[in-house]
C-alpha cells in the first residue's frame, strides 16, 4: 500500500462508518422498534438503545459496535467456561461495551455499562481478527466480556471469517436473544456457553432488568441444535442459591437440554450495585454441585474458587477422572480422542487432539 494508501486507512479507522443494523422494524409516527432482544426498545431519532450500541440515525438504525473491540485476551477455553469443547486449548477472546441486561452484581461492569465513547476501543476488521487469532495460536475465537447479542452482525461476520480460516468459534451470553437473530447468530457458532443467571422470575425481574422465560427459551432452542453448549449459574449468597432452587434449575436442564449438558456453579465476589453480599463461600458450590449431580446431570462443575474435585471430569460409565483440572489448569488427562482410556465410553462434547496439560493462563493483548 503507498503512505498516501495507508494513511487513507489510518483516517477511515478514526471514522469508522456507522454500520447499517439488522433486527428492527419502523413503527408509525418514526420510532424504530429493535427485535434483536426481547427488551423491545422503541427508538426516536437519536435515541439508542438500553445497551447504548443501537441507534436510531436518520430513521435507519445502525449498529455503533460494529468493528470494535475494547481489548484482546488469549483465554483458556475453560474461562468462558468450557469444559467440553477443545479442552486445554487458547480461546483469542474480545468484546465491545454495552450490554443488553441490568444486572446489578455484574462481574464486568466497567465493560457492559461503558457508552464505546467513554472506553477505550479499537477499530478491526472480520480478517484482523482472525489474522489475530492464527498469529496467537488459536484454534477459536470467543465473542465474548460484554454480550455478544447486541453486537450480533459483527459477531457474526468474524464468525463468517473465521470459519473460512478454519477457526471455531464461542458465544458467550445471557441468551437473551430475539427469535429471528438466534437463528441467524447461532448458525454461525460452534459452541456457547450461556449464563442462566437465576431460576426465578422475581430475580430476573429485580437484579438484572430481564425475564426468565426468554433465556429458558434460548436454551431449549440450543439443545436442539448442533452448537455445543454449556450452562452457567452465578451463584449469590442469599439471592439465588438455595437448594430447592438448585435443584428447579438442575431439573428444568436435565428435561430440556438432557443429562450430558455440562453445568458450572460459579462463585460471586461483590462488583457494581452488589457490595453488601459476600463472596460465595466454596461449599456453596460443592453443595450446588451435588444437588445437581443427584438430580441426574452428569457433568456438574464448580468455578472461581481452587476445588480439583470439583472441576475434575468424570466418566458417566466407569467413574475414571478423565480431565484432572484445578481453577483453568489442565493438570491430567485420562481421554483417549473422546473416548475414555479406562471403559471405552465416549464423552459428551467436542474433542481434537491428544488434551494438553495447561497451567491456564490468560495474555491479555490490550487494544492492538
Ligand atoms: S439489542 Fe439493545 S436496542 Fe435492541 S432491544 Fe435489546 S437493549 Fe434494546
């Protein structure tokens, strides 16, 4: 490329186009009501969205996320949290700001309630990316840190890119997510890890601004499909963590999504709006863990805290640990491809290689 050629490039990143948005219909009277997510906002000219990264530009709504990112992180697989899905290897993982839900104990604030005008970010194409992602070594993408839901073009974009380069790629969301872009987002993804944050509407409605049904919707939809998805539930000192509601929440997953559906109780620590709640004590977790494991679920894993026992998986047949871990760490292996070397049964999930033995670190490449 000549200067004049390169600093036409510099100049079109400092004034990226707003890009067209997808998702929404115009409303009598020139609102336009965007269907991506089940919030339904109605925006008048100017106006954006609950999640700042929608707007209404001249009555056409444009996405102001698109091809941006606040940063860059080599992540183990096992931060998103995947157990399942390639384990053992690096994730490149990226997000951009705003966020579709309120949640008042969120663990990434200073990501999902920044305006992109108030964060620092960066501006990439769907080929940069990817190019990123070769040069660092990994064999996925994640979309991920704020949800990937209101930024859903570009996800799916890089997506498209990073299939194209041979890439998988990880959507990692509240699975609050419209009818019409869950269809067209998840066609493009290879695994998903979804937060269900609750298992009660009263929470739902109190702590993060949104409704239960939606994001149970969601998941019965994914199990039907061929993306690999693993669940997530926050568990917070006396908000949402008592037993009979473990035990709903283990139940509705092993009707609707089955039994080899890999389940994480991951531990709390006070963020955002939530500071009068402690950190959610480990046993917490063990005992989340073996509500769930009783219920019938077969893959139950606690997070955020050390606990081999709990993060180790096992074989449904034989019992045999098959992948030791301790937090993000690969510390033994005992799978054979996906079959494991004690019984011969093969394990739920998406497998490649030999597993490598990992300390699961994460590199934080910042905005490159
Ligand atoms: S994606 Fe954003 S603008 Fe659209 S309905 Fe959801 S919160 Fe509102």
């Amino acid at each position: 490329m000549t200067s004049t050629g390169l600093e036409a490039a510099a100049a079109a990143r400092h004034n990226p186009p707003m890009e067209p948005a997808r998702y929404w219909t115009a409303e009598p009277g020139g609102r336009l009501r965007c269907t991506l997510c089940p919030r339904d906002c109605r925006l008048g000219e100017g106006q954006a969205g609950f999640c700042f990264v929608r707007q209404n530009v001249g009555g056409r709504m444009v996405s102001l996320a698109y091809g941006r990112s606040t940063g860059f992180a080599v992540d183990p697989i096992e931060k998103k949290p995947l157990n399942h899905f390639y384990p053992g290897t690096p994730v490149l993982s990226f997000g951009t700001a705003g966020c579709n839900l309120g949640c008042r104990f969120c663990q990434n604030w200073d990501i999902s309630k920044a305006r992109l005008a108030d964060r620092r970010s960066g501006e990439y194409t769907a080929a940069e990316v990817v190019r990123l992602a070769v040069e660092a070594g990994c064999p996925s993408i994640a979309f991920t840190y704020n949800d990937p839901v209101i930024w859903a073009e570009w996800a799916v974009d890089v997506a498209r890119e990073a299939h194209a380069r041979g890439l998988k790629t990880v959507f990692v969301t509240a699975g609050y997510v419209g009818e019409e872009a869950r269809e067209e987002v998840f066609a493009h993804m290879d695994a998903a890890n979804v937060d269900l944050k609750a298992f009660t509407e009263e929470f739902y409605h109190r702590f993060t601004l949104a409704h239960l049904a939606p994001v149970l919707e969601t998941l019965a939809w994914l199990a039907r499909t061929q993306v690999w998805t693993e669940v997530t539930n926050l568990m917070i000192p006396g908000l949402n963590d008592e037993p009979a509601e473990t035990r709903a929440l283990s139940e509705w997953i092993l009707e609707h999504m089955g039994p080899e559906v890999p389940l994480h109780f991951t531990a709390f620590h006070p963020d955002f709006k939530l500071r009068d709640r402690p950190p959610t004590p480990p046993e917490t977790l063990s005992r989340a863990r073996a509500v769930a494991l009783e219920v019938g679920l077969r893959h139950v894993y606690t997070g955020n805290v050390h606990d081999r026992a709990g993060q180790t998986t096992r074989c449904p047949g034989c019992g045999a640990a098959l992948i030791e871990r301790d937090w993000f760490a690969i510390r033994a292996c005992r799978l054979e491809g996906d079959r494991c070397a004690a019984c011969g049964l093969r394990l739920a999930g998406r497998f490649g290689g030999p597993v490598e033995l990992t300390p699961g670190r994460r590199t934080v490449l910042g905005i490159v």
